[in-house]
C-alpha cells in the first residue's frame, strides 16, 4: 500500500483533516492574514428569543456549542461500548481501563512537578492528561493493516475512557460559580429525557428539542456546556423492542459531521499560536514543559505501567497477536493530546499570556507522539512479520519448541 493510499483509508481521513485545520491556523496565525483570524475568531453571535440572551464571540461558539456535538458523539460511543460492544465485560473493559487511569495520573505528575510551586499555573495538570480519538486512530490508520485488529480496539478503549475522565475532570474541577435555577432547568431536562426513554420513544426530535434547552440551561448555569452533550446522549435508547436501534443510526449519522466539519473547525481555532514574538519564556517555561513531556513522557510512563501491572495482577492479558512492543506503540501515540488538551487548556487559564505556552506544550508533545508511535508500531509490526516467516521455515517440533519458550518468557 503507498503512502498516498494510506493517507485516504477511512480511519485516517479526519485526523489528517485535522492536522491541515492546525497547519492552516499557524499560517493564519503568523502571516499578513493575522489580523483576519483574530477578527473572525471575534465576531460576535447573538440569539435572543425574549429575554433569553446567548451573546459570545465566535470562538466561543465553537468551543461551548460545536463541541458539545462532539462530546455528544462520545457519549454515544461509550454508552453502545459499554452495553453492547468492546467495554461490554471486565475482562475486555480491565486492559484498556486501566492504561487510562495510568495515562491520566502519570502526565498530570509530570506536569505538576514543573508547575507544584505556581497554584496558578498548577491549575493547568489535566492539559497532558488527555488523548485525542480522532488524531491517534488516524495516526494508527498509516500503517495500514499490517496492525493487529485488536491493537486499534485498545487505543480505541483507551481513548474512551480517557475521554471518560476528561469529562469528570472539566465537571469537577472546571466549573464555574453555580446557577442553582439554570441546574434545576437542566435537571428537570434530563427528568424528560428518562420518560422519553422509557415510553421507547424512536424519534430523535423529541430527544433534540429537549436537549436544546438543556445545552443552554448547562451553558447559564456554570458547568461547562460540553458536559451537557454527553449527558443527553446517556438516555438515547440503544435498541427499543421493534428491533431499532436508535442510538447506533444516530452515531451513525452524526460521525461525519463531527469528524469532517466539527473538529477541523474547532482545530482551526485554537491551534492557531503566534510564535514570531514568542519569547523564551513561553517556549521553554514550565507550563509548555510541563505540558510537552507529560504528554510524551508522562504518557507513555503510566500507560506502559498500568497496563503491565493490570496484566501481573491477572486481571486481564494481552490480546491475541498483540505484544508488549505493540503497547507502547500505543502507550505512545495516547500522547497526542491535540483536540482535547488545547479544550482543556481553554478552560484552566483565563491570562492570555498562557496561550501560546499551552499551544506549542500540546503540539510539540503530541508531534513527537506521534511520530515516535508511529516508528515504534512500524518496528513492531516488521519484526512480527518476520518472525511468522521465520516460523513458516520451521518444522512442527521446532514450532511447538519456541511456542513453549514464548510462553515461558510471558509467565
């Protein structure tokens, strides 16, 4: 398969997309055309229904509006895993379980131990502890099908757990000052979805009428509006009686949007960073260190450890055809924060002088990432290949001979 070929698989269309949005916006962002990005990010966008008032900029849209979209589409994924997919047992759910956990605690102390002695700065730790779907699995389509299947599941597990988190992490420590009246409008919101679920209402325009209002309601209340987008898509029904399956034709649908419009869109607006007047300060300070390594470093440290310790304790095992080598190519390409940590970084600073900081952080770490995963897996899977031609000119007893001496270095 050619590189051109490769690069027009399915799996890697939007994280390729993505990256030309990111590369478009630092040309944007250091050109004569400066001033035009800053304008259009801007703009002002105002919907008044009576005395309903939604005024932001631009950018402001993308992140609370678009976004929920894509947290929606999250949510759905992880409740038709959850019930009825790859995380739908402990034994499938333990590995990719806990290389999250260990690939959200590892990063986050990574980048506490370069910014422990700044509170302000320390309030950016959950920047590196993130992993961006879209990006990783479109990295991972490059090399083809020389993968092992199960190889994809896993980065796919794990980046809906960490997706998982992230969620937990923006509602707990990423909320603002409460509105209690906007919070009860959003609950009772919720109260009508659970009766639409369980009157196994097909129609998704209920479902879209009603989440409507609780996507404003979150927006006034506080919490971020993002959070509202998982929420609703929790009570989408998975399969109603007659056989439907809603939720599944609505991921369906809405997968195209949100990986071709939804998040180059969003990647156009924030990965955008002037670095013609970035002084030392912002591309060597602690909070881009911090960020950079937790991604590269911290990542692939607590995936690789959680994972192994998970495996010792006997409560999951590799996948078949997977090897350990395999892992941390995937320990590595969890590093690629991009999408979800340039979001997170908007919510954990107000100070623009932390933006550039948090840009070149998250995309220098996740290039690295990246291009060290992605060599990595190429290794592996070159010596995997080589070793099953290797076996071919074997006879049957040498085959069982070294079958017995893998499974001694294994136990």
């Amino acid at each position: 398969m050619t590189w051109a070929k490769t690069f027009l698989q399915p799996d890697a269309r939007p994280g390729m997309l993505m990256l030309l949005a990111a590369i478009l916006a630092l040309v944007a962002a250091n050109t004569p055309f400066s001033p035009f990005y800053d304008a259009l990010k801007e703009t002002p966008v105002t919907i008044r229904i009576g005395d309903l008032l939604i005024d932001k900029p631009l950018l402001l849209w993308i992140n609370d509006g678009l976004m929920a979209l894509f947290f929606f589409l999250v949510g759905l994924e992880i409740k038709r895993e959850t019930l009825s997919g790859e995380l739908s047992s402990p034994s499938k759910a333990a590995l990719p379980a806990a290389a999250a956990i260990g690939g959200m605690v590892a990063p986050a102390l990574v980048y506490l131990a370069f910014n422990w002695s700044n509170p302000a700065q320390a309030s950016g730790w959950a920047i590196p502890a993130a992993t961006d779907i879209a990006f990783a699995l479109g990295v991972l389509a490059l090399l083809g099908n020389r993968i092992p299947p199960p190889l994809r599941i896993l980065l796919l597990g794990l980046a809906i757990y960490d997706d998982l988190g992230a969620i937990l992490v923006i509602a707990i420590f990423y909320t603002a000052d409460l509105a209690v009246g906007s919070l009860a409008v959003g609950a009772a919101g919720l109260m009508v979805l659970l009766l639409l679920n369980r009157l196994r209402v097909r129609s998704i325009v209920p479902y879209a009428l009603v989440g409507a209002i609780i996507w404003v309601a979150v927006l006034k209340s506080g919490v971020h509006a993002t959070l509202a987008g998982f929420l609703i898509a929790l009570f989408i029904p998975l399969r109603l009686p007659d056989g439907s399956t809603p939720l599944k034709k609505l991921e369906h649908d809405l997968h195209p949007s949100v990986a071709y419009f939804v998040i180059p869109i969003f990647a156009f607006a924030n990965a955008g960073v002037t670095l013609t007047n970035v002084d030392s300060a912002a591309a060597f300070g602690p909070v881009t260190i911090g960020i950079a390594l937790g991604l590269f470093v911290g990542k692939q440290i607590g995936v690789m450890a959680f994972a192994w310790g998970a495996v010792r304790l006997g409560l999951c095992r590799l996948p078949e055809g997977v090897t350990w080598l395999h892992i941390y190519g995937v320990a590595l390409l969890s590093g690629i924060g991009f999408t979800m940590s340039l979001f997170i970084g908007s919510l954990a600073f107000d100070d623009a002088a932390y933006v550039a900081p948090i840009r070149i952080g998250v995309l220098s770490g996740s290039l690295l990432s990246a291009i060290a995963g992605v060599a990595v897996l190429a290794f592996a899977t070159r010596k995997q290949q080589a070793s099953g031609a290797d076996k071919e000119t074997l006879g049957p007893a040498q085959i069982e001979e070294l079958g017995t001496a893998q499974v001694g270095e294994n136990a």
